[in-house]
C-alpha cells in the first residue's frame, strides 16, 4: 500500500465513527468524501481496507487510518470487502421481520456479475444462521440510496409482505436533494416506464409500446434553496429507479445522479458523491400478526451535511 496521508487515532477522538474522523477539516474536509473515498476502496484502518459499511465504526486510540486517493481500480465505487452483520444498523427484528437501515454504498442483494460485492443480504445470512433461518427479500433499494429496507425470515412472512407490497399497500417515503425547485410545490408524477436489459436503466416508454408500465409517485417540497430543493417523495408503484427517472424526466435531477440526468438544468453542478435519495419512513402490516408497523430512518450524515452547505449558500 502507497497511502498519500497517514493519521493515528488519539486519545481525544477515540470513539469517534471513522467518517467523521475522516471528515475533518485538517482530512478529507467532508463527511460526502469520506464517504466516496470508503466507497471506492481508498480508505485503510490498521493496513485492512474499510469498505462504506464501516462508516460508522468506532475508530481507538492507537489506530493507524490511512487515504491511497490514487489507489489503482479506484475511480469507480466498490464494494469488495464481504459485510458482517455486526455492521448492519438492524432497527427491528423478530423471527419473521428484519428492518436494516442501510448505509449508501452498500447493495441490498448481491449481483450475479460481483459475486465478490458485499450485500445486507449477505450479511443477515450470517445473523440468522444460529436460528436456522435464511433472509429472504421483500424489495429492493440502489447501491447508493441510503435508508431502510425489510426482509423477511419465514417463508409465510415473505408472502405476506411480497402480497402488501405488490399490492402497492406498503408505505415507502423518501426524501431527495434535486435540481431545481419542483411547481407546483406538491402533486403527482405519473409515467409510463420501460425497463431497457441492454442498457440496465428504466426509459419512457414511447406510446404504443406493450412493455411500458405506468409509474406513478406523489410528491412534495419540503424545502427550498436557491437552486435546488429538498423534496419528500411517496411511491404509489415501486419500479426500479423510479424516482431517480421520474425526477430527471422533469428536470429535476437528484443531486449526484450520474445515469437520470435530463440535461434540462440550468444550474452549476453541485458535488456530490452519489444520487442524494434516502429511504426515510416505511410502513406495512405485520405478515403474521397484522399489526401496524412504522418505521424512519434519519438522513444519512453525507446528505444532511449536503442540506447543511445548501442552506449556508442560499
């Protein structure tokens, strides 16, 4: 390893979590390139390389954390580093519902393609290998959407979720940094959306196409800065990248967003190291017991910090 900078941890910041020991100033200035530098492989504690999982891990005193910005491979964002579920924020569970509020970076299931790539999925294998039991996925959200997600543990569970959720009976609300500020300040986005297997990216559909699904989302401002907003987002149907497709489609691009980019804005780029969506609340029935069931997860640390810079320069 040819790290740039090198840092030991001292006794006064024992204790903090590794992307606000990275975050500094006298580091790397930010939580948001911290956590793009976990995210791309760049980041070593005690020579073993940290992944985006380990943002919140506690860093001791005496420990060596060490930056390779130029590390060879690293310009695209990975994670190779298989997760433990000791890393996994686990908000809810019994013996037929697991609740995860997921950190950005990480894949909620493994890909075929990167059988190396570590998953939540992944991870609650091992967490509930001692109780005979196997996760089993209820939905999905992207690599770099942060919040939660829910998995099943028993096979009836999961058919009483997979039903509430198909069934568009599951409450799924996010909140996103976009480009712009939608009017009016709250209504509907509905689409018909076609999934392209060649190009992996859902499309508009065009008007005969048999294939197209309509694709319908309520939103609301909840904040504006001046060129750009915070928005609260209420899926109705739950395609893939539906609100990252349906926001560009308007011009209303997520912040960071790399692939749903409309090319309609009109304002500078505003860095960010991924889309700025997060997973806020999600609520369902129990599957066995019927029960009501509500969940939130706060913003992660990198967008409240983008929320934070967006204030100051409006």
């Amino acid at each position: 390893m040819a790290p740039a900078s090198r840092w030991i941890v001292g006794d006064e910041e024992a204790g903090l979590r590794l992307d606000k020991f990275l975050a500094s100033d006298e580091r790397l200035g930010s939580r948001g390139r911290a956590v793009d530098a976990l995210g791309r492989g760049r980041i070593f504690v005690n020579e073993s390389e940290a992944g985006p999982a380990d943002g919140a891990r506690r860093v001791g005193a005496g420990d060596t954390v060490a930056v390779w910005i130029d590390r060879p491979g690293s310009a695209r964002r990975r994670t190779l580093r298989p997760v433990r579920s000791g890393d996994l924020a686990i908000l809810y569970e019994d013996d037929a519902v697991v609740v995860v509020n997921k950190p950005p970076g990480l894949l909620t299931v493994p890909l075929k393609r990167r059988s190396d790539a570590g998953s939540v999925e992944q991870a609650l294998v091992e967490h509930l290998r001692t109780r005979r039991r196997r996760p089993l996925v209820v939905h999905r959200i992207d690599r770099d959407t942060s919040g939660l997600v829910v998995f099943a543990a028993h096979p009836a569970a999961h058919a009483g979720l997979e039903q509430q959720f198909r069934g568009h009976e599951a409450e799924r609300i996010y909140l996103a940094v976009v480009h712009g500020v939608p009017s009016p300040s709250k209504g509907v986005w509905r689409d018909r959306l076609v999934w392209d297997e060649r190009a992996l990216e859902q499309r508009e559909a065009r008007p005969r196409d048999r294939r197209a699904m309509e694709a319908l989302c309520h939103y609301e401002l909840v904040e504006a800065f001046s060129r750009s907003s915070l928005v609260q987002i209420s899926l109705v149907t739950g395609f893939r990248n539906q609100i990252r497709v349906q926001a560009g489609l308007r011009g209303h691009t997520l912040v960071g967003e790399q692939q749903y980019v409309s090319g309609r804005e009109t304002i500078p780029t505003i860095e960010f190291p991924r889309q700025a969506l997060h997973a806020h609340r999600l609520g369902f029935r129990h599957p066995l017991l019927n029960s009501p069931m509500r969940f939130e997860a706060p913003l992660a640390p990198d967008i409240e910090e983008l929320i934070r810079l967006l204030r100051r320069n409006s």
